[in-house]
C-alpha cells in the first residue's frame, strides 16, 4: 500500500512540475456544467451494464441471483476500487459476496476473472478498430507499440478460448490452470452471446462517452475517435496494481499521448483528474449499501 501511494504521489509530482497548477483552476472555472452531468451518467450507465453483463457470466455458469444482487456488488465493488485505499481489492468483494451465497469461492473467482478478461478484450477490440481508422494520430513508434500491446491482448484472449480443445495440455499439470480457465471461459459464453457481446461493447463505449463528454467540457473539442484512440492505452495500464486505484498512471499515459497531438497537458490532467473523481462519485452508492450491510450485520449480532 505504502509503495503505490509513493508511486501515486511520484508521478503526480513529475506531471505538476511540468504544469502551470494555477492553470487548473481557471480550466475548471471555465468548464460546461452540462457536458459533465452527461459524462456522469455516461460512466453511470457504463457501471450499470458491467453489473448486468456479469449476471449473464454467473448465470451462465450456474449461479443465479437477481440483477439487484450483482448491481449491488458491483457498485461496493467499484467504491472499494476507487473511493478506498484498501488492500481490499473491489474484486475479491465481489468473490466474498458470492460465495456467501453458497457458491464455491473457486467459481466466485473464474466469474470476476472472466468479467475482468471480457472487459478488456472488448476495450482492446474498439482501440485496435479506432487505430484502424486513425493510423497517423500518433507518433509511428508510439501507433506500432499499442498495436502490439493490443494485439497481444486480443490474441491471448482467442489463445485462451480455444485452449480447451488441445488435449496435448493434459500432459502438463502446471498448465492445468489455463485449460481450467478454457472451460469456464467457454462456459461462461455459452448461452446469451449476442447480449453479452452486446453489453461487452457498450461497456466502453459509454465510459468513452464519459471521457469525450468530461475533454469537451475542458475544451479538449477532439472528435470521439481520436478519445477511441488515446485513452484505452491509459486505462488498460491502470489496471497494473502499482499505483492507488490507477491514479497517476492515468494521469501521465493520457497527458503524454494527448501531448502528441497538441493537446494542453493541464487541460489535460484536468480531464483525467475530473474523470477519476466521476467514477469516485458514481460507486457513492456501493458505499451506502456497503454501510447498510454493516449495519444489517451488527443488528443481527446484537
């Protein structure tokens, strides 16, 4: 915990020294009112279809429950994410929740694992068709690189679907983790494809929505393509646990390749600041239901 907020505070420090921080306050001043109780409910939206698109996972993997239980634990989840600084991860919240229901904590696990891994391949897949149509956005080295990243990412997830037909795997035990993670994998799709690549798209594509709408409420008047391009790279390295809630590595990933394209690095940093204090305030309602959770517990031990 102490490492990451050094991190934090580290990359925050670098960003402010390059930035005139008085700059911040007028961009703020200046900002549309409108445009950002749009990105809220964008990012809002956003959370709402996750916790949907994970009922589908669970469902399909033998689970039930109601919408209302998974919205639920993916808003505490989400607020143990963002508004904690907690070595409780907002995952292991979700397993926990689960498996209090009477599912095997190991499955519980392979539900959050496959959610997490359809969230990012679908990221992947709209940045790698955004570059498509934007090859020339940023610098050759910086465009190759993404590329790369991406479509390594989109290659292990394929890798991983079909895995559990290489019966030669058997042979190696200590790969039985990712033949194991095939087959819930393949489980976990195997009724409602179309609503959950549905869902799975529109995932980030409204958190995107959340971006344009929170840059152009700062000035930042780029077209949501160049957004398509730009940010995924800053979120998918968030998810690196080596900084608070990816704080700061957003901040510099966005400010350094929003600089390629001209943008000004405190505008910048202000829309990456004002996007991370949306989804603060989006998972508030986790923490009300996390808090009447509690206190549900305690009446009952009393």
């Amino acid at each position: 915990m102490l490492i990451r907020l050094l991190v934090t505070v580290s990359i925050f420090v670098l960003i402010l020294h390059s930035i005139n921080v008085h700059e911040i306050w007028k961009i703020l001043h200046q900002a549309n009112l409108g445009f950002l109780v749009v990105a809220f409910f964008m990012q809002f939206g956003s959370t709402t279809v996750s916790a949907y698109r994970w009922q589908l996972i669970m469902h399909n993997m033998n689970f039930g429950q109601s919408f209302s239980f998974y919205w639920r634990s993916y808003f505490k989840a989400m607020f143990f994410n963002q508004g904690l600084p907690t070595s409780i991860g907002g995952d292991v919240l979700r397993v926990l929740d689960v498996a209090g229901h009477g599912f095997r904590k190991r499955d519980s696990l392979y539900g959050v694992m496959l959610d997490r891994i359809a969230g990012l391949a679908a990221l992947m897949l709209l940045n790698l068709i955004a570059y498509v149509f934007n090859p020339n956005l940023l610098p050759v080295e910086i465009y190759y690189l993404t590329l790369l990243l991406v479509a390594v990412g989109l290659l292990g997830f394929l890798i991983i679907t079909y895995t559990k037909r290489q019966p030669w795997l058997d042979a190696y035990p200590n790969l039985a983790i990712i033949k194991a993670l095939s087959n819930r994998l393949n489980q976990a799709f195997s009724a409602h494809r179309i609503l959950l690549l549905a869902s799975s798209l529109l995932i980030p594509l409204l958190a995107m929505m959340g971006f344009f709408m929170t840059g152009w409420a700062l000035g930042l008047r780029y077209d949501l393509m160049t957004y398509f391009v730009i940010v995924p790279p800053a979120i998918l390295l968030t998810v690196i646990p080596v900084s608070l809630a990816g704080w700061g590595i957003r901040e510099g990933t966005l400010v350094a390749l929003f600089s390629f394209i001209g943008a000004d690095k405190a505008t910048v940093l202000t829309m990456s600041i004002l996007y991370g204090l949306t989804l603060i305030i989006v998972s508030l309602p986790g923490f009300l239901i996390y808090l009447g959770g509690r206190q549900r517990l305690l009446s009952i031990n009393q």
